[in-house]
C-alpha cells in the first residue's frame, strides 16, 4: 500500500540560504503528525511546500503516490502547469496562523467558494455543506457573520471548516494557535482533536506542547533544516535521544 | 440686472446645454475608456513580467509627470504630424483617457499590494487558480479599498475636461465664453458655469459615497 504523503530528500533554498537540507518523511492513511522545533528550523517551510505555496529546488513529495508540483522528464526538472498545480492543492487542506478569511464573505460563503469553484458543486448544496461543517466546529449560528464580526478563534473554526470542507486527503496545519489570546485557544484545538478522532490524517505545526502530546500519533523534532528525531510522543517527550530535543523540551513550556 | 442675466442665460440655453452635454460625454468617455486601460495597467504593474512592468511603469511615470494640457496639445497637434489625424475631440478624450488610465493603474496597483498575502495563500490552498483568485477574492477587495480614491480621479476628469477649450472643442466652458464675449456678463457666466461643474462633481462624489456604503463589509 502506498504512503498517503511520502516525502524524499526535500531540499529548499531561499537565495543561498538553505532552510531544508534533505527532509525524508513518510505517513500513513489517518496518522497524526506533530511537526515541532524552533523557529527558524523549517517546519512551517516545509509544511508548506507540500501544497506548493513554497517552490523547492530538490527532493520529491508525492500525495497518495502523485508527485506535487514538479515532473522529471528526460532528466529535467518542471514546475507542473500552474492548473495541475492548483488542482493538486485541492487534495490537501490547510489552516495558517493569521487564519485568512476572505473579509468580505459571510462565514458561510468562505467555506462555499472552493466547493462551488473548484469542486464545482450547485450553490445549495454547497451551502448544505458548508452548513454541516460550520455546526461541527460550533458555528452553524454565525454562519451569516462576517469575519471582522468574529472573535479570533470562530475565525480560526471557520477556517478549518473552509479548509475540512473540500474533503483533502491529508490537513495541514500551520501554527493555528500562535496568533490567538490564551483563552480562544482551546476551542480551536478541540476542534483539531475531533477532526483526529474522525481519523483525519493531520500534519500539524504548533507550539502547544502538551496538544502535540496528546493528540499525534507520532512528533516530528525538525532542527536546522533536517530532521533532528522522531517517534512516538511519548517517548519522545519522556526520553528525548538527542541533546538537542532535550535542549529545545527544556525552554519549551507545557500547559 | 439680475433680470438682465436670467434674460440673456434663455438666449444663451441652447449652445450652454450642449456645451454641458459635451462636457458630460467628454468625462463619461474618458472616464470609461481610462478606467478599463488603467485596470490593464494596474494588472501588468503587479502581476507583468519584469520586462512589461518597467514598460508600463515608465508608461504611467512619463504620463503622471506630464501636464494634462501638454498631453491634450501633444494629442492634437503632434499625433498629425506622424499621420494620426484625431479631430479635436477624438484628440483631447484620447489624452485625458490616457491620463486617467495611468492614474487609475496606480490606484489599483496600490489596492492590489495592500491585500495581505495570506489570502492569495488561502485562495491557493482551497485550489483556486490565479483568475479565479484575482475574480473572487483579490479583485473584490481591491475594488473596496480602490473607490474612494477613484471617485477623486472621476472628478478630476470632469475639471480636466475644460481643457479641451484649448484645442476649440465646444465644450460647457468654450461656449461659456462664447456668450461672454457677446454679453461681457463675465462674472455671471462664468459663475454660472462654475455651479455646473460642481453639481457634476457632486453628485459623482454622493454616487461613489453610495457605493461605498453598498459595498461595506460589515465588521
């Protein structure tokens, strides 16, 4: 059985700088992965050229064994057209820290462009099921508010109902809880852990310690472009092998 | 005297209306024409090649730098002497739309860079194409941030529009002068006309405040 996301020796350069140094990773249908370390160390970078937001210069990311973004033929390396591209984006969802609803959509409409436009579904029922995901995440009554009219984590909800609408393969989540008030985070993590327990396969960025703890079915350590250790959480946590994950553990705050 | 003006503005009706109506279709036209131009231009301004930015970059630098009445003169008397023969109006409605257009690029050039760019990515992550993105998201927004801003350049078309006179298009001033030199009621005339021109600038500017309100995202 292929790997739902199969990543191999991904390499990515900004300028001369290199923030990815040769990432291998591979998951399985309906894992949970927690991807943690430091700023600066790659996580977010390499989260995010899973769905082609960020170019790569080497290495390979396949989806359900289809490879994203770029095709080799004949020994040369092309970026795919930009329409492959955009309808590969499709099969992943992601929520991002700033959230970035459309401003000027209703929350209800937010969730229903990407059904009606890419998915191209008939308006009520896209509406039906914007609805459907806007009541999981605890929303269904302000589905008619815009996102200026919401606090930040019903923003952040819809958004992961915006993203959990469009039936991906594998959810990206990108530090959905950094740019919230301590007390709005907790409604958006019990909202990730749902999407968990529906077996969802999830790779999540986040600083939450204790959240990565609880809810992934394996924690990816990311230090300086590569991937410093993996493993189950527990034991990751209780008995870091490296220097530098104990290091990262012991400034890093659990609660 | 009063009765004097009123007297003299009933003879003087039919050729002060269709100066007003020349006006109008002057500023409707070029308003129109600009603003279709100028969108294409704050397209390539922001999303061009390198090579077709700096082309249009330099198109809307030389133009903004330019008086509008050397553009209205260059348009009528040096466009013939290369074989492009405009009539007088042809010729100002085409310099005061090139102007709006670089002035309108400009504006939504600005509007487009001031949308964040997490909503590209959003657009992106959902499998939104580009013109699906710049149809749905980026455009309606830019459009938002764009108008009170383009209600301003609406009028000063309107203002501009007087220039034409220069080049004897028979537009509300031309003719406004017209009658003065025949009444020499200067200061009536030329009030009276001034009065015009603001109703005009007016209402374009209560029409954009409509819109603007129309259009509020609620928050």
């Amino acid at each position: 059985m292929t790997n739902l996301l199969e990543i191999r020796d991904l390499h990515k350069r900004y300028g001369t700088v290199e923030v990815l140094k040769g990432v291998d990773c591979a998951m399985r249908q309906g894992e949970v992965i927690s991807i943690i370390g430091s700023s600066g160390s790659g996580k977010t970078t390499m989260l995010r050229c899973i769905n082609m937001l960020e170019e790569f210069q080497g290495g390979t990311i396949a989806i359900d064994g289809q490879e994203i973004g770029y095709e080799t033929a004949g020994g040369v390396r092309r970026r795919k057209p930009e329409r492959e591209i955009a309808r590969q984006r499709a099969m992943t969802g992601m929520a991002f820290q700033q959230f970035n609803l459309f401003p000027h959509m209703t929350a209800a409409a937010n969730v229903m462009l990407g059904l009606v436009k890419v998915k191209k579904m008939g308006r009520d029922e896209a509406r039906t099921l914007a609805e459907k995901w806007l009541d999981r995440v605890g929303l269904l009554s302000r589905k008619d508010h815009y996102p200026g009219q919401l606090s930040g984590g019903q923003q952040q909800r819809v958004a992961i109902a915006r993203a959990i609408a469009m039936n991906p393969k594998l959810m990206l989540f990108d530090e959905v809880t950094s740019a919230l008030d301590p007390e709005l985070v907790n409604e958006v993590l019990q909202v990730i852990k749902a999407l968990a327990e529906d077996g969802m396969s999830m790779l999540i960025v986040t600083h939450e310690m204790r959240f990565a703890y609880e809810v992934s079915s394996r924690v990816i350590f990311m230090n300086q472009g590569r991937i410093g250790e993996e493993g189950n959480p527990r034991e990751m946590f209780l008995k870091p092998q490296t220097e530098r994950l104990a290091e990262f553990l012991k400034t890093s705050t659990f609660n | 005297m009063d009765f004097g003006f009123l007297d003299q503005l009933w003879v003087a009706r039919i050729p002060l209306l269709k100066g007003l109506g020349v006006s109008i279709s002057i500023s409707l036209l070029s308003i129109v024409v600009g603003t279709v131009l100028g969108v294409f231009v704050g397209l390539a301004l922001t999303y061009g090649y390198r090579p077709v930015q700096w082309l249009v970059r330099g198109y809307t630098d030389f133009i903004r730098g330019t008086p509008v009445l050397v553009l209205v003169l260059a348009s009528y008397y040096v466009l013939s002497t290369v074989g492009i023969d405009l009539g007088p109006f042809q010729a100002g409605v085409l310099a005061l739309a090139v102007f709006c257009s670089s002035h309108v690029g400009e504006l939504v050039r600005g509007a487009l860079q001031s949308i964040p760019k997490g909503q590209t990515e959003a657009a992106k992550a959902i499998g939104l194409t580009f013109p699906q993105t710049f149809a749905y998201v980026l455009g309606p927004q830019a459009l938002r941030q764009a108008l009170p801003a383009w209600v301003n350049t609406a009028a000063e078309m309107v203002k501009a529009s007087t220039l034409l006179s220069i080049i004897g298009v028979g537009e509300l001033l031309l003719r406004t002068q017209e009658v003065i030199s025949r009444t020499f009621m200067s200061l009536e005339f030329y009030f009276f006309a001034g009065f015009l021109y603001f109703v005009i600038n007016y209402g374009i500017e209560r029409f954009g405040r409509y819109v603007e309100r129309k259009t509020a995202v609620p928050s």
